[in-house]
C-alpha cells in the first residue's frame, strides 16, 4: 500500500534535485527520504529516479508517477483540510457547539 508521506518523500526528492536539498528543504533526515523513496521504487518495481548524475531526476516512470502524485496530495492535502473540521475544537464543532 502506498503512504501518502512515502509519496512526499519522492516529489520533494523529485523537485530538490537531490537528497540532500530536500532533506534541508523538508528538516526531514536524508535518510528518511532515502529510505522512502527506496521503499516506494521496491514496491511499485520501477526505478523512479536516475540517479547517474550529481542531481537526480526522474526517469521516464517517474516523471508519470510525479504527475500523478501531485495530484493525489493534493486531494489527500484537501481531504485532511475538510475533515480537520470535524476534529474536537474545529470549525464544525464550534458552530454546532
């Protein structure tokens, strides 16, 4: 099952250019990202990221995963938003409070 912080993990790799700009970038450790987006290429079988250079990028794969994992954060980001809402001490509980 894909995790929607894994999915973080490789668009800030993937938009950083490396593992260490996006470690300083996140304050997240680079071997937490390191170790995600490793996890993340093992369960899909695909190599995600070239990394033959200095700065990573995206393989051809990748670049369609990246596409696509935008847009679901995006919608898991939206979906955290509205139901915050519903958390003791949102919005929803203070106006039916």
């Amino acid at each position: 099952m894909l995790n929607v912080e894994v999915v973080r993990s490789f668009l800030l790799v993937a938009t950083h250019g490396s593992f260490s700009a996006a470690a300083r970038a996140s304050g997240r450790p680079k071997s937490t990202l390191s170790r995600h987006v490793i996890g993340l290429e093992q369960h899909l079988s695909v190599c995600l990221l070239d990394r033959s250079e200095p700065a990573v990028r995206p393989t051809e794969a990748g670049e369609r995963f990246r596409r696509l994992a935008v847009r679901i954060v995006k919608q898991v980001s939206r979906l955290e938003a509205e139901l915050g809402a519903f958390a003791p001490g949102g919005a929803r509980e203070t106006e039916a409070g």
